[in-house]
C-alpha cells in the first residue's frame, strides 16, 4: 500500500520517499499553476482544500529527500501563488528547499543570513527560527543551536518539540543532566506520551551508566529509568521500546546486584528488590520474544513495528541465550 499523502514523509523509509515523490508530477498537472482573482473562474477550477495545499507540503519533503527539486520548485510555486510569500509557513519551506540545494558550505551560510535577515524584521516567525535552528545543527554548530533553542522556548514555553529537539542536543553533547531536564519538560507537556516515557528512561540509564555502578546517584538514576520504562507499558501495552529498556535496566540491575541505597529526601524512588526486579525483566523478556515472534512472521495486528528495533530486541534476547541466563 502506498504512504498517505496526507501524513509527513519525514519518517518515512526511503523506498516510501521515493514512492510519494513519484507522484508528484502527476499532481502538478492536475491542478493550475496559478490561483485566480475572480470569483466566477473559481466556481469552475478545482476545489480549494486544506487537503490539496497539506499533499504539497509533503510532496516538497518527499521530493526533497530524492533529489527531484524541480517537483519541489513546483509544489513550491502552487504555495506561494495561493499564500504569497510573506507567509511564514510558506517562507520555512522556501528555505528548506534553498538548504537541500545548498552545495557547499558557503552557500548554507547564505541561507542562514537570509533566515537572520527575516528574523530582524519578526522575531516572531517561528517556523524560520525552527529552520535556523535546524540549519545550525545540520552545520555542526551544536552549541550556537542550542542557544537558539532556549530562546525560542523563552518566547514559547510549552513548544513540546522544541524542549524534545533541546534535550536531543544535550544528549549529543554528552551533557545528560540538561538532557534530562529538557525531557522532563516534554513530559510535563505531554504526561501520558508513552514515547517519551521510554525516552527518559534511556536517558536516565545512560546518564547512570556514564556515571558509573556503585554509586548512590548510579542507583538513584537506575530507578528512575525502571520508573519511567514501567510507566510507558503501563500506557502502551505493545510499545516495543518501552519492554527493550525495561529488559536492558533490569538486567543490569541484577547483573551488578546493587543493594539499595536508603534516600533519606521524601518522594525519591529506591531500587525496587532483587524479587521485583527478577519479575520484571522476565515480563519484558516475555513480551520481547512475543513481539519479535509475531512481527517476523507479519501476523495480522503485530505490523508496523520498526525493523531495525525488532532486530535490535532479537538480539538482547539472543545474548540471554548464548549466556545461558535464563530470567
């Protein structure tokens, strides 16, 4: 089945890019280049959708993603004549197009003065600061980016993308505290997104592993990360991710046969026992080899799941077997 034009290629795989970006030249021509003033011509031409001007939005990123910048150029061009170019949607896109076409160095940089030019006029574009932000790390400026987001948070606060898209950066910098806190704010925005959940449990265990087993911060971030993976099952019972982080914590866990450290500050979440935690990583073993049974044999409702998780679940079951620990 082909990808929907109406939900955002930029997850898609490859092939599926390719897929939708093919269709693009069919749709050009099925509809005017060009919107007219009149309103008696209108009552002849195609009708007007928030469905036709979302397909060539995504028909830019798909075509973007597989070299056809002339499909893009097209898509482009229906957006400007219908909105002008003063509109900031409008005027991301026309920079992400400029961006994909960039071929050196030098000619990103003159794509960021244009963004930094717009953005003395309004301060308040958001979408080309989002594109400026992108353009900073996409150019290894981690930092400048950085300083970039928080600033765009500072002007809008509960802009859960861009908290997730500032703790990625602290994360790829190695600074997990900050990375932490910025998904805590995601969190705090979206309370019951299993997804994220599960992201703060990962964050959690490698800000532990980083610092360290033995140690009472070691401890305190190990349970944290079992608090957070238990909670994103207990929201998503077939989240795949959520049972591979439980698995990889508890078994660490077990591995290192930490006693708990008593915390005297109220509210903090000790290692659960050694009982509890054998029982949940059999749970998350349990629930592993069942995903990865049903959708490697593609079985009606276990589709969907990422190939490479399934393949990276199958082999954390696959090292409990060839060690002979059985959970």
């Amino acid at each position: 089945m082909a990808p929907s034009l109406f939900r955002s290629p930029v997850q898609l795989p490859p092939a599926d890019a390719l897929e939708l970006s093919k269709q693009a030249p069919a749709i050009l021509r099925s509809f005017p280049s060009t919107v007219s003033s009149s309103a008696i011509t209108d009552l002849f031409s195609a009708p007007e959708n928030p469905e036709l001007w979302l397909t060539y939005e995504n028909l830019i990123l798909s075509s973007l993603r597989t070299g056809d910048d002339k499909a893009a150029h097209g898509c482009l061009a229906r957006l400007l004549a219908r909105f002008g170019n003063e509109n900031e949607r409008v005027m991301a896109l026309g920079g992400l197009v400029k961006e994909a076409e960039a071929a050196n160095n030098g000619e990103l940089e003159r794509v960021l003065k244009e963004y930094d030019q717009i953005l003395s006029e309004n301060d308040t574009n958001i979408p080309i600061m989002k594109r400026r932000i992108a353009l900073l790390r996409s150019m290894g400026r981690l930092s400048d980016a950085a300083t970039a987001l928080v600033q765009l948070l500072d002007f809008s606060p509960t802009d859960a993308e861009a908290w997730s898209e500032l703790s990625d950066l602290y994360f790829s910098q190695g600074l997990y505290p900050q990375a932490i806190y910025a998904e805590e704010e995601v969190l705090v925005l979206a309370p019951n997104a299993w997804n994220v959940h599960a992201r703060l449990g990962e964050l959690q265990y490698m800000a532990a592993t980083a610092s360290g087993a033995g140690g009472g911060a070691y401890q305190k971030q190990m349970a944290e990360a079992v608090k957070r993976f238990s909670r994103s099952i207990e929201l998503c019972d077939d989240y795949l991710r959520g049972y591979y982080g439980l698995k990889l914590v508890t078994g660490r866990i077990l591995k290192d046969s930490a006693k708990p450290t008593k915390v005297t500050d109220e509210g903090d979440f000790l290692l659960p026992d050694t009982k509890t935690t054998e029982r949940l990583n059999q749970l998350a073993t349990a629930k592993l080899a069942e995903i990865v049974r049903h959708s490697s044999a593609q079985d009606r409702g276990w589709r969907g799941y990422n190939p490479a998780e399934v393949a990276a679940a199958r082999e954390l079951l696959s090292e409990d077997s060839s060690s002979g620990v059985v959970r």
